[in-house]
C-alpha cells in the first residue's frame, strides 16, 4: 500500500498525539487536580482536591464514592482510583474544568441485574458493580469529543452511547464500542 506523504504526515501527528494522551493518562495525577461531579439523579454536587502534593486524598475519595453510590439502592462502594484518574486525565485532556454530569457510577448487583433483565443494553457482568466504570457527559462539551478524548488516553473501555448522550469509560482492558 502506497501512503501519500499527506496521509503519512496525518498518521504520524495521530500517533504522536495518542502517545503524549497515554503518557498523560498513565502518569501519576498532576499536583492539585480538582474534580467536579454532578450526580443527575440526585442532584448531588462536588468539587473536590483529588490530589494535593502528588498524593490522593482520602477525603475526596469518600466524598467520591459517596456521590457516585448506587442511587437506587443507596449502596455505597469503593470507586477504583484509576478510573478517577481517568476522569482527571479526561478533563486535562479536554482542557476544561466544568463538572461531570453522572449518569451512572456504583450499581449494586441487584440493581444491575433488574437494569439487565430491563434492557439488552446492560451487561450481566458490568464494571460497574465493582466500583470500576462511569456513564458521563460534559455540558458544553460535544459528546464526540469526550469520545475521542477517552479512545486518545488508551486506559480502559470507552462506550459512545449517542441516542442516551453519554460516555462509558471504565478500567478494564483497553477497547472500545
């Protein structure tokens, strides 16, 4: 296959820019990173430090885990770190500091599996009821582009949901749907 050197410029500043995404999503989060959820079913708000000094906070990540609890069952869980470092690199990323609308966080298995025998759309074996996965959306942000973000960063599986306007990221093996 013949590229052109058009083509071959493209790929190359394409992977030059994916490269520089994965660094910083696997870097250790940068000093005084804030964090801002908005939980769309309860209406809870934080905006939290997650990291201070280069260490993670606990009280933020309680503050976390509370907010992004099973909001049917009340169910608090412990959130995975890297997916809040996921969502730290995702706003670096996009270059804004605007709170994440939650659609979903924690799902108790009881709660996951009504959602699936709901719905062919929920997997039985989800993320989410390890505390590992995050349905989000950024006002203001084009939807396309907290996709294409998520894929740049190359940490976990990212979901493009159009029709009910969210992004799945989680901590599992790097793919994509």
């Amino acid at each position: 296959m013949h590229l052109s050197r058009r083509t071959l410029l493209a790929r190359t500043a394409a992977g030059a820019l994916a490269t520089a995404a994965w660094a910083r999503a696997h870097a250790a989060p940068a000093d005084g990173t804030r964090l801002a959820l908005l939980n769309l079913h309860t209406g809870e708000k934080i905006d939290v430090v997650w990291v201070d000094g280069r260490r993670r906070l606990a009280d933020a990540k309680a503050e976390i885990d509370r907010l992004l609890r099973d909001h049917r069952s009340g169910d608090v869980h412990p959130i995975d770190e890297g997916l809040i470092d996921q969502l730290a690199a995702l706003q670096a990323l996009l270059g804004t500091a605007r709170p994440y609308h939650v659609i979903s966080g924690y799902r108790s298995p009881a709660t996951n599996a009504r959602l699936a025998d709901a719905s062919g759309g929920v997997a039985r074996h989800s993320l989410h009821m390890e505390g590992r996965a995050i349905d989000i959306r950024v006002p203001g942000v084009d939807l396309r582009d907290v996709h294409r973000a998520a894929l740049a960063m190359g940490a976990g599986g990212v979901g493009f949901y159009a029709r009910s306007q969210f992004v799945h990221l989680d901590t599992g093996r790097v793919r994509r749907w």
